[in-house]
C-alpha cells in the first residue's frame, strides 16, 4: 500500500498538502513550462482587487538576511480582466483552484465574491493581510472589527468556501483567528509577510520606494510556525500554513504544528521546481519516518 498524501479541507480533497502561495505563483502560465502543475494540491492565483492596479513604484524588491522584503502593490489586471483572460485556464489544471481577492472597502469584497460565485474555482481566499499596500487589506486584518465585517459581509453572497489569509502585524493572531471564525470563514490561511524595513546605508534612505516591504523566506519560519501552532489551538477550522517554508520538512514540520496544508511562497522565486520538489521529497521523508498518511501528522506537535 502506497503513501497516502491527500488531505481533506472542508469539503475538498487536496491530492497533497502542497499549495504555491499567491503572488508567488502568477495565475500558473509561467511555471507550467516547467512541470504539469496537476501534480500540486491546490494552486493560489496572485491578489486579484476590484480594478487593474499599477502597484508600487520600483524599487519593490529588496534582499535581505535570510529573506527577502517586497513591495509589490497587488499589481494586477482587476478581477474582469483576470475572468476574461486567466479564469477558464487557471481553474482547469486538475487540482483545487483558490482565487485570491484584495479590497479597498468592504462593498469591494462583497462585489469580488459574487462576481465569482460564476467562476468555476473551488475556493475563494480574502486577501485581508497585504502589508504594502496603503488602503484596504491589512486595515482590515490588524483588527477583529474588520475582519468580521469583510468575512460576514462575504459570507452572506458565497456559496463557495471562505479561507481568510490573516496578517501577523496585529495584536493577537488568535484573536484575529477566531473573529474569522466566527464570522464564518471556512478555513484560515497564515502568515502573510510580516512589515520590514531595508536600508540602503549609503544614501540613507529605504531601498524600497514604499519605504517598507513585507518580510518573507527562510528568516520567519519561526514566528510563524509559533503562530499557527496557536491559531491551531485557538479555533476548530481548518489552518493553512505558510512562512518561510523552503523545503518538505519545513512543510512536515508546519503540518505537525497544525496545519492540514501549506502554502509555499518565496521557495517559488527562487526555483520554480520548488513546489514539485517539495512533494517529491515529502514522499521520501514520509516513508523514513514510516508515516503512511500525510493527515496522521496534523496537529500532532506536544508542547512541554
């Protein structure tokens, strides 16, 4: 009998735990030269907002230890755009097709999650953690008022599932969790980048033109593997994980904390084999660990 690596969310069963993380990914085009994308659990399209946005500025991406800051701005062609050119193609690569949507208001979220009840994807993910851009998004997340509001006002036009990607630059990631929860999200998606800032020592000004960037890579996989085990903790919903995870025990080792899948982002950039590879290698690590379902090990980390 074979490894078992499929994980059920709700009402859908993911072929295996592994899922690019969105803006990391495109809308699939660019990777699929690569590998048969059928192969991933789910696919996260980039954040798609009401109207094409231009996005930030450049300089938008900067390197720093261990990870990488960016600034990017939500740049995309707006939600008609996106279903007029990418749905069709995005939504038939033969795993779960999660689209992301970003707004700058909560009519904005409303209209997005109507305007794809007709869209054949499977899951709708709210983009309420963006940390560079300058209205909507994280103003929404750093607080449970308006994570209610957006997840309530959405709730209320989906037939779809609802998975809420929550920003760690709050208070309290479980409080923000649980208001999620609460407000009907079918699933929770963390961590989002978290607010840093580069230097450019010479000039003495910010190397991003936004002045600040969303961290993300290697430098804050502890954080959010704390954050996960707690939200994990905190709510009864499906957790989905993400935050520096480069490789298949760091995705084994966010799953053991809580989460029942990962999403893969700055690996992405800087391979486009690496979701693939992951998959591959998680088979590997499971058949050493003589696990032989990838679900056994959720939530299975015992603290002292």
């Amino acid at each position: 009998m074979g490894l078992d690596l499929s994980v059920r969310i709700g009402n859908h069963l993911f072929k295996n735990p592994i899922i690019p993380a969105s803006g990391t990914f495109g809308f699939g085009r660019e990777i699929e030269e690569y590998y048969d994308l059928s192969v991933l659990g789910g696919i996260v399209s980039k954040g798609i907002t009401r109207y094409p946005r231009k996005g930030n500025a450049p300089i938008r991406i900067a390197e720093t230890t261990q990870g990488m800051l960016n600034s990017v701005g939500l740049q995309n062609p707006g939600i008609e755009k996106f279903i007029e050119d990418e749905s069709i193609h995005f939504c038939s690569y033969g795993c779960v097709s999660i689209v992301n949507i970003a707004g700058n208001n909560v009519e904005e979220y409303v209209e997005m999650t109507q305007i794809l009840q007709t869209v054949p994807c499977d899951i709708i993910e709210l983009n309420l953690s963006c940390p560079n851009v300058k209205e909507g998004c994280m103003a929404f997340g750093s607080s449970v008022k308006g994570i209610e509001s957006v997840v309530l006002a959405a709730r209320k036009v989906s037939t779809k599932p609802l998975w809420v990607k929550l920003t760690p630059n709050t208070t309290s990631i479980t409080e923000t969790a649980k208001a999620a929860e609460n407000a009907g999200a079918d699933a929770v998606s963390l961590v989002n980048t978290f607010l840093g800032l580069a230097i450019d020592l010479n000039s003495r000004r910010p190397i991003l033109r936004n002045n600040y960037g969303g961290l993300s890579g290697p430098a804050i996989k502890p954080i959010a593997l704390r954050m996960v085990n707690e939200v994990y903790r905190a709510v009864s919903i499906p957790v989905i994980g993400m935050g520096g995870i480069m490789n298949a025990k760091d995705a084994l080792e966010f799953i053991v904390s809580g989460a029942s899948a990962v999403q893969i982002g700055t690996a992405n950039l800087v391979s486009p084999y690496a979701c693939n590879d992951i998959i591959n290698d998680t088979k590997t690590l499971l058949s050493e660990m003589g696990i032989a379902s990838v679900s056994e090990l959720i939530g299975t980390l015992e603290l002292w």
